[in-house]
C-alpha cells in the first residue's frame, strides 16, 4: 500500500523516470515482486536463506573454504554466483545472487533477488545492494545530527515548514563537508562532529564598511583548513 501511493506521485511528477527499490529481506514480498513488475520499477531485494537457495551454492562454498584455508587464513575471502530460481509463492522465477564469503569464523552466505539484468553478480551485491547502508547514514544524519524529527507542532503545514528548515540546514552541512579538502578527515565528518568543529565557534566579530572580519583564537587548529573553505564557499554559494 504505501509503495503505491508513494510510486504513484513520483510517476506523476516525473512519468519517465526510472525507480529503484533498495531494501533487505524484510520486503522481499510476493506482492511487492509483482507490484515492481507491473509499474516498471527495478528492485534490489535481501533474499532470506532457504534450503533450496543453498542447493545452488553448496560447491561454491566448499571450495570457497578450502581457498581460504590454503591462503592462510589471513583476509576473508569473498565470491559471488547468479542463478535464477524463485520461492512457491512468487509469479516467477527471478535473478537470484549469492555472495559467499569464509572467514575465521566460517562460510557467511548471503542472497539477494534483482531484476537489473545487467552487471556482474559483485557490482550489483556491493555497488547497489550494499550502498543502502549509506543511505541509512544519511537518514541518521538528517534525523538525529540535524533533529529534523521534531515536528511537534500542532498543525501539519507548521511541520512541513519546519521540515523545510531542516532540509535547508542539511544541504548546507553537506555543501560545507564537500569543500573540505578531498582527502582529509573533514570529509568523512559526520554531521554532528563537523557542526561541533567548525560552526559551534566562539570568534571575534569586527565590522568593517565593506566586509566582516571573523577573528579566530591564534590557538585554533587546522586554521589553514579554515582559510581553504572560506575560499571555496563563495564559488559554491554561486
């Protein structure tokens, strides 16, 4: 139901454009599978382990071990195989991809189901299926870095405002942590931590007749930083 609704104003804003549905094994549905195939939206589903999923990997996983074991034993060793198969209950069978990985511990085996024809089974298990975790970060970053969840107010257009506000804020912690310098640990700041280090400041403020100065504590580190960013932000603002 909430697929339907959401999928229906999408399409109705933007008729052509292509959807893609991300998400772990608890919305591997029949109904979701069939509601994807009739309104032309891709999905990349987590796939719950089964006894008949298995059958088509016992090989792999065996000789997965015994390379892990005659390398050491060091670093995890990672494989993958695409098969097509389906539960009872779906209308077809679908693409099905295993990742098997031994490590110390043991053989891990993990599915998923897509109906992205194209791509090597790694691209597709890393590159698509495992970048919903960073999309969980962003929602962590919007929610509780930012509190874009207190919508307390008592009408619905007085939250939506707010939720505005926070969107704002957001886009401009982002824009912020994108002028860092591409290979320092500003970059990878979470929303939070950034805030704290380089908004949360206590300067000087003097007000000239064409400018405004902000005068820093001589001791505050990573200043050369500071002066990178504040020349990038005017061309980023334009």
């Amino acid at each position: 139901m909430l697929l339907r609704r959401l999928i229906g104003r999408l399409r109705a804003n933007w008729p052509r454009v292509e959807i893609l549905l991300r998400g772990d094994s608890h919305y591997c549905a029949p109904e979701v599978l069939r509601f994807c195939r009739a309104n032309r939206v891709d999905f990349v589903l987590g796939v719950a382990t089964t006894s008949t999923l298995r059958r088509h990997v016992l090989g792999l996983e065996q000789s997965t071990a015994k390379r892990f074991a005659a390398a050491g034993g060091r670093d995890k060793l990672r494989r993958f195989k695409d098969f097509y198969d389906g539960a009872g209950s779906w209308d077809r069978v679908e693409r099905i991809i295993a990742r098997v990985e031994a490590g110390p511990e043991g053989v891990d085996t993990r599915f998923i189901t897509t109906s992205l024809a194209g791509g090597s089974p790694r691209g597709v298990y890393e590159k698509t299926y495992c970048q919903r975790g960073q999309m969980e970060n962003h929602i962590k970053s919007f929610k509780r870095h930012l509190a874009a969840d207190r919508t307390s107010c008592h009408t619905a257009s007085a939250n939506q405002m707010r939720l505005f506000l926070h969107a704002g804020a957001y886009w401009i912690m982002w824009t912020l942590r994108a002028a860092m310098p591409r290979r320092s640990s500003w970059r990878r700041m979470q929303f939070d931590t950034l805030r704290l280090l380089a908004v949360n400041l206590v300067v000087r403020v003097v007000e000239l007749q064409k400018q405004v100065r902000l005068h820093l504590p001589a001791c505050t580190p990573d200043q050369a930083i500071f002066a990178q960013v504040l020349g990038r932000l005017p061309r980023l603002i334009c």
